[in-house]
C-alpha cells in the first residue's frame, strides 16, 4: 500500500493540472500586466476570449506582427467587443513593454508570465499558441493561429485563420469546424 501512495499522488497532480480540454470549462488563472496590475481570466467571463502566446524575437511571431497581420486580427476581436489577451513567458518587463510599443500590439492586455504559471496550465508549446475561449468560460479551440506552419509573410493570406474562424463561428451561433490542430512557432520556455 505504501508503494501506492506516490502513484496515486503523481495521478492527482497529473489530473489537477491537465491542461484544458475542448468543451470543458477552463479554470481561472491569475497574472499581471505589463503594467503591474492584476488580472484574472474570470474578469472577461460573458465575453469570447483570445489567447496568444508570444515572443516577440521569434520568426513566427514577427511573420504576423511585421504585417501587421496579428494587429489586425487583435483589432477584429477587440472591436467586436471580445478579449484578446497576449501572454509572454520570459523575458524582462521593460524588454516586453518596449516590444510591445514597437509590435503596435492592440491586445486589450498583455500579460507578464515570467514564471509560466499560465503557460504551464495551459500547456502552452509555441509563440504563437492560440486559446479561444466562449462566453460560458468552455475551450473551444487550441493551437495554431493558421493552417499554414510557416515563417514567411507571403504565406499569411495562404492559410485559414483558426482562431478568426473559430470567433466568427461563436459570433454567428454556428459550429466550429475546427477545434484542435497542432501548434507552430517557436518554443515556449518555461
């Protein structure tokens, strides 16, 4: 029995920190603003809710917002009334916030997550990493932003928007056709 214990513990751990799962309720998180304010996920419920992961020297990442592609899809979300919330594991604050400023990112916040306590949760792979979440708190998408795993900006208008498709399916009341694909990008670091 005693050589049990620790397994058991081991599954416990495993299942309470599972990352989430396509229509289960995503459980609150809290983090700061690059600001040094506190935010919580729970603050947004009632609205459709965007996370990206990012990193602003990855190739991936300056693909979108050196277009200002990624700008564009933010401002999409935002002025639709939704969240859009940019999730950065590593780095200094004042290397983030100058990256930010220079990216013109139009995220309604950005979130320090220096410890990847977020990323963590939610098993984030690669900048960028994608989470869309519906008014009720459900996951109803995650991974890739695109369909196209590639670095160049020529193929930005190649590929199917994932995350704009799965917010346009929740704006209409439709079904999301796509749920769940893998993740390009650069590593996430922990």
């Amino acid at each position: 029995m005693r050589k049990l214990v620790p397994i058991l513990l081991c599954l416990v751990s495993i299942f309470t920190f599972a990352s989430p799962e396509i229509g289960k309720e995503v459980a609150d998180f809290a983090g700061k603003t690059i600001d040094g304010k506190s935010v919580k996920l729970s603050d947004f419920k009632g609205k459709i809710i965007v996370l990206e992961w990012y990193n602003p020297t990855c190739p991936f990442v300056k693909k979108f917002y050196g277009a200002g592609k990624m700008q564009e899809y933010q401002s999409q979300v935002t002025s639709a009334g939704y969240i859009w919330i940019t999730i950065n594991t590593g780095g200094k604050v004042a290397d983030l916030k100058k990256a930010i400023t220079n990216d013109k990112n139009k995220a309604t916040i950005v979130i320090d997550d220096t410890e990847g306590t977020i990323a963590r949760m939610f098993e984030a792979k690669t900048t960028p990493h994608c989470f869309v979440i519906n008014k009720e708190g459900i996951l109803v998408y995650k991974g890739a932003i695109d369909s196209v795993s590639s670095p160049k900006t020529a193929d930005i208008e190649k590929a199917t928007n994932y995350v704009l498709s799965a917010v346009s399916a929740l704006q209409n009341g439709q079904k999301i056709e796509v749920s769940a694909t893998k993740p390009y990008g650069c590593g996430v670091k922990y």
